[in-house]
C-alpha cells in the first residue's frame, strides 16, 4: 500500500473527510426530551432479537454528550459529521405535532457543529419508523410514504440553510430487505413479497421528500444514501454469471433505476409476482427526481455461487469481526461500473458516506491497538483514489463510524469506532486508527494547501 503521505496525495483539493453516526446507534435518551418509541426500540426489546439481549435506551449517551462528541471530530481534525435525526424524538407520531425539545436537540448539534467550523451532514432516515406508524402497517402502508414527505419538509425547512446536505433514506435495501424480508431488523416481519412492496414505498417517500424539500428553497445539497456491492460470479459457469447478473439487479439496479431511469430493472421484474407488486400511476415520475448527490456504502461484495453448498469467496485479506469478506477492490470496480451505467442519466457527485470495519478491539492499558482496521482504510482510500483517476466525480469520504456504537441486531458485540467508548463509564478513548487519520487528513491538508 502507498504510504500515508503518497496516499494522501492522490485526492484533489477540497475533498470532504468526515465521520458518520445513527440516531438509534449512539443518542440513547430513548424516553427523554418528548420522544417516543420507534420500531427498533420494540424490536430491541423484544426477546431473542439482540444478540447480547441489550437496546439502544442508552447507548452513547450521545443525547447528553454531543458537545463532547463534537470536540472529538473537530480533534480529528474532520471537515464534516454525518448523523440522523431520530424522527420520533421531533415527531414522536410520525404525524401530527411537533416536538420542539427534540428539534431544539438538532438545533443544538448543529450549531456546536458549526462553531467547530465542521459541515453538518443530516440523514432523515436511519431505519428507525416512529412506533405509532407502524401500528398504522409502517412502510407497507402507502400513507407512510406522505408522512414522511411531510418531516423531510418540516426539516428542510427548519434547518436546510444550516446543513451541508439532507439525505433522505439511508440503505433502503435494509429497510426492505433485513426488516420486511428476513426479519432480521426492525420491525421483524418475514415477507419477501412485502418487502418488494416497502422498497417502493420507501423510494417513493423519497421522491415525494425530494420534491416537498425543493419547494423549501434552501441551502442544503439533497440525495440519498445507497448501500451497493459488485455481484461476482463464484465460476464463469452460465448458472453462476446469470445469478451475479440478477444479484445485482435486484439490489444496486433495483433502486438505482427507478432514481435515475425512471423504471424497475427488467431483470429483476422478470422474476418477481407483478400482480402483487403495485405501482400507481405517477409513482416512478414522482421517484424520478434529480438530486444533488448520491451516497454510496460500501462493506462488502455480493459473491454469487449456485452450487450447492455454495462456494465461499477465497477472502485473501481475512474477514471483519462482522464475519464479512474484505474486499477493497470491489469499492472502485462498483464506483467505476455505476458511473459507466448512469452518467448520462443525471448521476450526481458522490460521497462515500459509510465504510468500515469492525474490529474485536481490545483495551491495552489506555489504548487500542487496531492495526487491521488502519489496513483497511488505507485499502480502501487506495481504491477510491483509484475510482477518481478513472474520473469519477466523488467529493468526499464518511468513515463508519465515530464511536463504538449499538450495532442493531449484534447489540454490543461488534465494533466499528475510531473511538472506542466503555459503555459502563461512557469513557471515548481513541483507537490507534483515530490517531492515524488524523494524521492522514493533517497530510492531506498540508498537500493540497
């Protein structure tokens, strides 16, 4: 790998570097401030859904120590903070009225962030459905989509000339797919047809966010956030290259297309029930709006074998503590391939808004010794140099993620922070990685200045 500084020098100037966060992750606070339940607060107390049999009710405590937090990223010495807004603390019906205390808690991050000169970066929604709509059938109900139309426009307004940019969605794949498919997340249900139905109605609410918030007028840059992965065929066998060829269809395509192309991948329609798969009229019109940015996640690849049992990827550089192939190279062949695939149809400039390891991080003394997850970023800033020489237009880089954090169904398990946080005292001490990317941005600085 290139040394830092050589590395460094690869990124034209004014790239964006910064940290991302989730509002159930880390704020903890679950019942304070007029908030109320969300999905996952019932999902994580339902028994046998977290591995550790933990919740978010606490987490980082980052309610009460944002200010702390941010003094962390500003002695990162990061340009910008991505984090969302925990919909039922400000709408703690998903409908209705407003809670102004949970407002006034945005209000308060974003200014400490801006007295740290630090662009705030706001996703409206990281998966956590205020409880009350989903007794109203959640995101299989249609009218969830114009609720949530209705919180993207309150908070654009409210805040979109204080914000860099509002993402509406992130990983809508997740949403649909682990909590309507799998039942893995929030809220549970096992329903693969369902799921289809909640991915429209997410892309949906999406377009119709993207339009409320236009109408606003305001600063802010809007997008979305996508996780997406290349779908390698395990042989060249016709069997393997033709189910790669649906992977990728049925999850990069399927929401990239109705974005940018205004229709479902054929491939994947083919293969799905339409008749109980609806779309009104004007709906892909609606979804078919132009934004500002994408956001691309990245953790992994798609490794697609039809052999029974199927093949295993080789994995040359191990697997993360989340048990997943790591896979560098795979972040610039994607970046590459959807810049080829959707340049001519209104692609945006892209931010690389999550990607991270988890690491099983141990305390030594007062520091963590984390030297596979320095690895790994540098791998992976590697490939995304590599994907701006190819001329794609990407502007900047979101570590995932500032702190240890609640990671969703593996509770506490699994740690991804460049500050590891006892969760007992609410202790940050930094991560060997922290300390290297901290110099790794302060050599950027110094390059491009």
């Amino acid at each position: 790998m290139p040394e830092q500084t050589s590395l460094a020098q690869q990124f034209p100037a004014g790239f964006v570097w910064g940290v991302a966060t989730s509002a159930y992750q880390i704020e903890g606070a679950a019942n304070e401030g007029g908030r109320a339940p969300s999905i996952w607060d019932t999902f994580s107390h339902t028994p046998g859904k977290i591995l550790d049999h933990s919740s978010g009710d606490v987490a980082c405590d980052h309610y009460h120590r944002y200010a702390e937090d941010v003094e962390h990223i500003s002695n990162l010495g990061l340009d910008a903070y991505r984090f969302s807004v925990s919909w039922s603390r400000v709408q703690p019906d998903g409908s209705g009225v407003w809670n102004e205390e949970g407002m006034a808690f945005y209000a308060r991050l974003i200014s400490a962030l801006a007295k740290k000169n630090i662009s705030a970066h706001m996703t409206l929604y990281h998966w956590d459905l205020p409880q009350a709509l989903q007794e109203q059938g959640g995101w299989l109900n249609r009218d969830t989509a114009d609720h949530f139309a209705r919180y993207a426009q309150e908070m654009a307004a409210r805040f979109g000339d204080q914000l860099a940019s509002i993402a509406t969605h992130n990983e809508p794949w997740c949403t649909a797919n682990l909590g309507y498919g799998n039942g893995q997340f929030a809220p549970g249900v096992k329903d693969e047809v369902a799921a289809l139905q909640v991915s429209h109605h997410l892309l949906l609410s999406h377009g119709l966010a993207i339009q409320a918030m236009r109408r606003q007028n305001k600063k802010a840059k809007l997008g979305i956030v996508l996780n997406q992965w290349t779908a390698d065929p395990a042989t060249e066998s016709e069997s393997d290259c033709a189910a790669a060829a649906w992977e990728y269809a049925r999850s990069v395509q399927w929401f990239m297309d109705p974005i940018f192309r205004g229709h479902y991948p054929a491939l994947a329609l083919a293969k799905i029930d339409q008749s109980r798969f609806v779309v009104a009229p004007g709906d892909l019109e609606a979804i078919h709006q132009p934004l500002d940015f994408l956001g691309v996640n990245y953790y992994f690849r798609a490794y697609v074998s039809t052999e029974t049992p199927p093949r295993l990827p080789e994995a040359k550089l191990g697997l993360s503590d989340m048990g997943w192939e790591i896979y560098p190279e795979g972040l610039s062949r994607l970046l590459i391939g959807i810049h080829e695939e959707y340049k001519d149809l209104g692609l945006p400039p892209i931010y690389i808004t999550e990607n991270g390891m988890a690491v099983a991080d141990q305390l030594d003394g007062e520091q963590i010794h984390d030297s596979p997850r320095i690895d790994y970023m540098q791998r992976h800033f590697h490939e995304v140099a590599k994907a701006i020489a190819a001329g794609v237009n990407i502007k900047g880089f979101f570590y995932w993620s500032l702190l240890d954090n609640f990671e969703w169904n593996s509770g506490y398990l699994r740690r991804f922070g460049l500050i590891y946080v006892d969760y007992v005292s609410q202790r940050r001490i930094w991560k060997d990685s922290a300390i290297w990317f901290k110099g790794f941005v302060q050599k950027f600085r110094g390059l491009v200045a």
